[in-house]
C-alpha cells in the first residue's frame, strides 16, 4: 500500500503539460534530394562559388570552387565503407541574445560522403585545349599557333559550363595567364599576351610536382601497393646447412683421418664438419642436397633473390607519383608522350636507368621462379597422384577379396559367426597337452 501511495503521489505532483522526455533537436521532414555535406577553406571570400568547369580527363562538366582570390579548389569525396552504412546530422543554431537561448533545428543526410574542396592547378583545366589530344603524338610546336585564354577557352566545352563566366573575371584570367605561361612560348601582341604550348615546360612542371609529391611521402596504401610490392623480389628458401657463412670455408679432414698434417679446429668448422662421415671429406657448402637427405624446419633459411637500394625506391616513388599525375588530370594521350620523356636524357634530368634495370632483371627472376615453382608443382602433385591411386586400388582389391571370401562361406558358417561365445573356452583349448 505504501509503495502505491507514494506512486499515486508522484504521479499528482507531476504537471500535467509538462512532457516525459524532450530532444535536443527538432527534426524537420524534408523531401527531395538529401543534402550533401561540403567542407571549403577557411580562406575562400563570400565571392567564391561553386560552379561547373569540364573535367580534364573526360569533359564532363564537373563541380569546382572558384574564389576570385583564392583560386580554384576541385572536390575530393570521402566516402564511408558500403559495409557500415551512416548518416549525418546536421543542426543549425539561432542565439536569442535577450533571452539567451537558442532555438535548434536539425535534418538528416542519409549519404555520409564528405566533398573537402582542395586546390587544383588551372593549367589541368586548358590542358586539353592547349595540346590536342588527338593529335598529341604528330603535334609539333611548328604547327601549333599562338593564341590567347579566350581562344583555348573556346576549344573546351561549353555544355552546361561555366568556364567562359569565370574567365571574365579580372583575377581568374590573371590566374590562367600566369599558370598558362609556365608551360608556353609566349609573344606579346598588343596589350593581349598570346600562348603556344612547350612540351619540354610542360614535363619539367609536371615532374617538379611528381618530386613535390613524392618527397613528402605517398598515403600508406599507395606506398605498398605500388612501391614496396612493385620491388619486391621472390622469395627463396634454402637449406641453412648448404649457406656458407663469412668466415667458413671448406671443411677440414676430421681428426684420426689418414692425412699426415692436422688442422686445428674452430667453431665454424666443427660445425661444417660433423656431418662428414668416417673415411670421407668433403665441403658441407658445396655438398647437393637430395630427396633421400634429413628435411627439418630449423635447417630452413628464408632469403630474398635481390633487394633495391634506397636510390631505387625513390625512383620508383617518383615514378608513381608522376603516373598518378598523369593518371587524374592528364588526358591519356598526352599522359603518354610525356611518359616516354622519363627515359629520355635530354629531356629528364633524373636518371632512371638504375630503377629499369632493376625492373628487367626482376621481371626476369620472377619468370623463372614461376617456372620453376610449376615445375615443381607438377612433380609434386603427379607423385601424390599416383600414391593415391595406388592406395586406392588396395583399398578396392582388399574388398573384392572380402566379397569373395564371403561368397564362399556357407550359411552355417555365418550362422555360427552369430553365436555368442562369451564365457565359452575356445576349441584349441582341448587339444592342449595336460
């Protein structure tokens, strides 16, 4: 009875307006399309907008940031794992200074992706416009002609883009010129500067930014996949007992061997020498192993075929970064002119000779391990094959016995067998001697 009263009054000091429980924000519903969720730099002005500018690699008008101050920021989606799908909450907050609380709405993103805007270089922009792409390969600076920033604006697409409004602004177009200039001829004309593209610029921008990327290091995925597995050498295991160590060399005759002269024994040659047998000398590094040889894991010993230097992995490191380059915002025509220039030497300062002879030569080690290892293989698993194959016709001329042998028996017999003998003595037992 107690507890019911106290319940009761509890109940009766409540107010009745007053509700259980309250959130925090106050969801609004919404239809359409979700929101999406843009992170921009701190150091965009309010005139910064987000227009569409056609992709370098494919044309396809795509989203930027430009910022007449700025410059221009391409978005980079953060996408969470398909496997774990999220969402966000977004809040907006409203201060009231007079009564100083604040009123909280709030709406739901189903898509969890992020769009963080980062700089993007405007030449990648009129790159396709500067070189043809098409004729990339047969182009040469002699027929190619100066022109200005409208003219090569004019080349790119202009379906849904808004590459001609943002190349009007006075700041922008100073921005195209200067960026443009890097990798041109260029000719005053008047007071309009007019630009012809120079291959040889062109590579020297694009490898002094592969250098950039490369010496402040490539995101961890990247770095294994594509530099530390490209250099990677096969595997190799060898028998401990057949690696001669620096300061072993052939082993001497054991002591009471016929030899006249005696050699005193080190501790590396007592070990090379205690698999010698009586009568016999020989060099336990150059001894062959056979099938019929002691097998042990501890005799075992893990070893690599090659190994690159440190010179070869800051190749190979600068060699993706500019693959990765060409890869986002080159188109792939001229991706591949200017990958060819890599191992010319009048053109690259940077000797990658080093790095593609230890590619060939990798390449080659990996063939003949790959041979070598199916080789093996194949060996291996014909002689499983044909151990197999002969336990299994024992094991069926073993029953085709058995049949017969019970073919042959009479009912009695198997009558018999059905007896139970426990406690009964055997028949021998009555032909023993007493």
């Amino acid at each position: 009875m107690r507890g019911t009263r106290s319940s009761k009054a509890a109940v009766a000091d409540t107010p009745k307006d007053t509700p259980v429980s309250k959130s925090k924000y106050a969801l609004s519903s919404k239809s359409g399309q979700s929101s999406k969720l843009f992170i921009l730099p701190r150091s965009a002005t309010a005139d910064a907008r987000i227009v569409s500018l056609p992709h370098p690699l494919s044309g396809q008008p795509s989203k930027y940031l430009v910022c007449p101050e700025t410059g221009i920021y391409e978005f980079t989606k953060v996408a969470a794992p398909k496997t774990s799908p999220r969402s966000w909450l977004i809040a907006s907050t409203n201060s009231d200074k007079e009564n100083q609380s604040r009123v909280e709405n709030a709406e739901t993103a189903s898509s969890a992706d992020l769009f963080v805007a980062t700089h993007i270089d405007p030449l990648f922009l009129l790159l396709p416009a500067l070189i043809d792409a098409k004729a990339a390969k047969s182009s040469t600076d002699q027929k190619r002609l100066f022109l200005s920033i409208e003219d090569y604006v004019d080349k790119l697409p202009g379906e849904s883009s808004n590459l001609w409004e943002v190349a009007r602004w006075p700041k922008t177009r100073a921005l195209f010129e200067f960026r443009v200039a890097a990798i041109c001829d260029c000719v005053d004309a008047g007071d309009e500067s007019m630009f012809r593209v120079n291959e040889e610029k062109l590579f020297r921008v694009i490898l002094s930014k592969a250098t950039r990327l490369a010496s402040g290091g490539l995101p961890a995925s990247i770095e294994e996949k594509f530099v530390q597995k490209a250099l990677e050498a096969p595997i190799l295991l060898r028998n401990a007992s057949n690696i001669a160590s620096p300061s072993a060399g052939v082993a001497t005759a054991p002591e009471g061997a016929e030899s006249g002269t005696s050699t005193p024994k080190t501790e590396s040659t007592e070990s090379q020498s205690s698999t010698a047998t009586d009568g016999s000398t020989f060099s336990a590094v150059s001894q062959p192993s056979t099938a019929a040889s002691s097998f042990n894991e501890d005799d075992v010993a893990v070893t690599t075929a090659m190994t690159a230097s440190a010179e070869i992995v800051g190749l190979q490191r600068l060699r993706v970064a500019f693959d990765y380059i060409c890869a986002s915002y080159i188109p792939q025509a001229i991706a591949e002119t200017l990958k060819q220039s890599l191992n010319d030497k009048a053109t690259c300062k940077t000797d990658f000779m080093p790095l593609n002879a230890y590619v060939t030569e990798l390449e080659k080690l990996r063939k003949e391990t790959m041979a070598t290892r199916s080789t093996g293989d194949f060996s291996r698993k014909r002689m499983r094959d044909e151990e197999e194959d002969e336990a299994r016709l024992e094991k069926k001329r073993k029953m085709e016995e058995e049949k017969k042998r019970k073919a042959n028996e009479s009912r009695g017999v198997r009558d018999l067998k059905k007896v139970n003998t426990t406690g009964m003595k055997k028949l021998s037992a009555f032909f023993t001697k007493k």
